[in-house]
C-alpha cells in the first residue's frame, strides 16, 4: 500500500524501533519479513513511502512492545499515554 497521507505510522514506528534497540534489518526479520528484503521495507515504512498491510502492523507492535493504537497515534502526549497504560496493565494490540 502506497501512502503520502500524512499518517504517524512512520514516525510512531521509528520512535518505538528505536526504544527497543533494534535495527530496521533486526525489527523487519523479527516481525517475520525475509532477511534480505527486512532493511528496506522497513526503511520504507519509516519514511512514509509504503505502509504495511494491519496484520504486519500487529507483528510490528508486538515485536516492539508496544499497542498497535500507538502506531497510529497522531497526539504526541496520547502515544505516551497509550504506552503508560500498556506498561501499566500489560496489554498489547
């Protein structure tokens, strides 16, 4: 899926890949993508060039720890009010 949509997805994702520490290459294998292919979908994603169909986007969120409701989260202060709550209750997706 193409997208120039002003989406926070890229930005929420980056954010959290790099809360965990992990390379695009490393988080892209983690969520199951193809190790040759990981680095570069995951660079697209980042910068809003493609966005990745919902069930990658749950394999994203768990990998990274964090509700599939933060990736898309345009409010900075509401994205770290949704990981509070995930940290304080455990939930995810």
């Amino acid at each position: 899926m193409k997208t120039n949509d002003e989406s926070p997805f890229p930005k929420r994702l980056k954010e959290a890949r790099k809360r965990k520490g992990l390379s695009q290459k490393q988080l892209g294998i983690l969520a199951g993508m193809d190790e040759f292919s990981a680095s570069a979908r995951m660079n697209q994603y980042e910068k809003g060039v493609h966005a990745p169909d919902f069930k990658t986007v749950k394999a994203l969120a768990k990998v990274l720890d964090v509700p599939t409701a933060f990736l898309f989260c345009e409010e900075d202060e509401l994205a770290e009010k949704i990981l509070a709550h995930k940290s304080k209750h455990g939930h995810c997706s």
